[in-house]
C-alpha cells in the first residue's frame, strides 16, 4: 500500500506537543488561529521544514534565507529579527525537552484580516507566527522497498505564473499531482514542466543516475529545496559528475538508479516509476544503488557541518 514520502514512525510523545503561537506556548489542542487568518483564508503566507539533529537544526541560515526572500517577495513584515526568530525556535524545542529525532515546521502568514478578502491592506495587526515540533522518523520500510512515482498530468508552474521559488502556503497543485498520483497507487507524484521535462516531485526533489552521472533537473520549475542544494555540493566535494539539466521520461525510465531528496527523509530510493521498476542494487535494508549511498553520506558530512544551535553560531 502506498503510504507517502513523508509517512512517519507515530510517537505517543506529539498527542502532548506544545506549539508556539505567536510566541506563546500552548498545548496542542489549544493551538489556534483566528478564522480570519491570512494563511487560512487565502494560503498567504510562507513555510519551512525544520530536521532537529542532536540539539541542532540542519542547515538553519539556508532555511532562514528562504523563509525571509519569500516573505520579502510577499511583503509580509515577520516582525521578528533572524536572532529573535531562532531563539523563538530553540525556546519551543526547550519547552518541549527536544534534540533529536524532531521535524519542526515553522509558517508565517500575513496575520489576521479584518474580512475575509484577498487585499493585504484588510490585514489587521502583526504577521502570524507558529512553530509546530514533533517527534518524527522516516520509516525504515522507505529506505527498504524504495518509493514509487507516478507522473501526473499537473504540470509545474514557471516564474510566469506562480514562481516555483516561493515556498507559499498555497500547494494546490501538489496537493492535485499527489491526489493523483496517490489514486494511481504511488507514493508521491512525478511532476513535468510546460515542456514536458522532468520537475520535481509534489514534495520531494528527483534525481536519477545515467552512466556513472548524477542529474537533477535545471531548477527553472522547482522549489529552491535545501536538500536537493546539499546533495549537488555534497557530490561536487565528492568528485562526483552531478548536474543540472533537462531531461526527460525517456532518461528516467532507462536510468540505472533514482532517488528523492527532502528535508524529512533526506535520500530516499526509488524503485518504480509508473508501474516500471527499477533496477535492485540494494539489499533488503536499504534499495538504494551504489551512488544514491555515496551520496548520502557525503550529504550527512554536509549536514553535520552546517547544523546551527542556539546563539551565536546562529
């Protein structure tokens, strides 16, 4: 049964998560926003996945940097420097007695509207702040069986319409490629640009190895994804040919290995791509082919080094 990239070992622990509303820490069953919310209104807003590694979140400034170009590019004032944000992050993981094993998302909307209208200036007050940590870890049967895909008819969207950049609250075409994909009985959708070149995934990034070579696509049709970002460095040190480039089914259906980056589960194989398998190099741990392995531990080194913990470092 198809269960989705981003399904999860449950933990008793998250039925009593505290969450941060606006600095303040509630328990979850109490964690509300206004029904005249932006962010519930009209999906204004902008979001980040945060992975809370041994007291450090993976990969912060990257993160930061993303969720301050999108607001900028929204107008929407956070009302909150990147120092005071972080301590905002730290202080709800403290609340929670958390360092490890932890997805946070972080989501900012314009904040409270004074009737339910598209317009920013109807924007009553301060932007919304909520933090929302929970104990979660990948599946081991991701890594053992390897996902599926299939390739849906929802196309990416370019810059010309709604720019692929912007990490926003609104996912409506994800969330269609992945109704799709879900009633075809995969794991998570293949998305196709406007000229029928590979994109991405509905909420992970796609690679494929060819002859020895890493490619993912070019970039122009696809979230800024920090992972994605992670893995091309951490091939280049690495000495690995990684690139950046059109490609299309026909590459990925004669590819000799797949796999799929994402915050949560980092490097996860791939073994079928629209009912077609992919080659078994694994074992009966983990699918993954030879240089979907390298990569991911250079990928680890990379995270490691760029995990920041609370103060200075931050």
């Amino acid at each position: 049964m198809a269960t989705g990239t981003q399904d999860y070992i449950g933990d008793p622990r998250n039925d009593h998560v505290l969450v941060s509303v606006d600095g303040e820490l509630l328990p979850r069953d109490k964690a509300v926003v206004s029904v005249f919310d932006a962010g519930f209104v009209l999906g204004d807003g902008v979001w980040e996945g945060l992975r809370l590694i041994e007291g450090k979140i993976a990969f912060l400034h990257a993160h930061l940097d993303r969720l301050y170009d999108g607001a900028k590019m929204l107008m929407i004032d956070i009302g909150l420097s990147r120092e005071a944000l972080v301590a905002r992050l730290f202080d709800c993981l403290d609340g929670n007695g958390m360092q490890d094993g932890v997805h946070i998302r972080l989501m900012v909307t314009r904040g409270r509207k004074r009737s339910p209208y598209q317009d920013p200036r109807l924007t009553i007050g301060a932007a919304t702040v909520v933090i929302i940590p929970e104990w979660k870890l990948p599946r081991p049967e991701l890594y053992a069986r390897g996902i599926s895909l299939f390739t849906t008819h929802v196309r990416r969207t370019g810059p010309a319409d709604q720019d692929p950049k912007l990490n926003s609250h609104s996912k409506l075409n994800d969330i269609l490629a992945c109704i799709q994909a879900a009633n075809a009985g995969a794991d998570e959708a293949l998305m196709l640009d406007d000229r029928g070149f590979v994109a991405t995934c509905n909420s992970t990034h796609f690679f494929i190895v060819r002859n020895g070579e890493v490619w993912t696509s070019g970039g122009g049709f696809c979230l800024r994804g920090i992972t994605r970002d992670a893995v091309l460095r951490a091939g280049r040190r690495g000495g690995l040919p990684v690139a950046e480039r059109d490609f299309s089914l026909f590459d990925v259906y004669a590819a000799d290995e797949a796999f799929v980056t994402g915050t949560f589960a980092g490097l996860t194989p791939v073994s079928v791509v629209d009912g077609r398998a992919m080659p078994v190099l694994g074992d009966e741990r983990d699918a993954s082919g030879p240089l979907t392995r390298r990569l991911r531990d250079l990928y680890f080194e990379i995270r490691a080094e760029d995990a920041r913990g609370r103060g200075a470092d931050a």
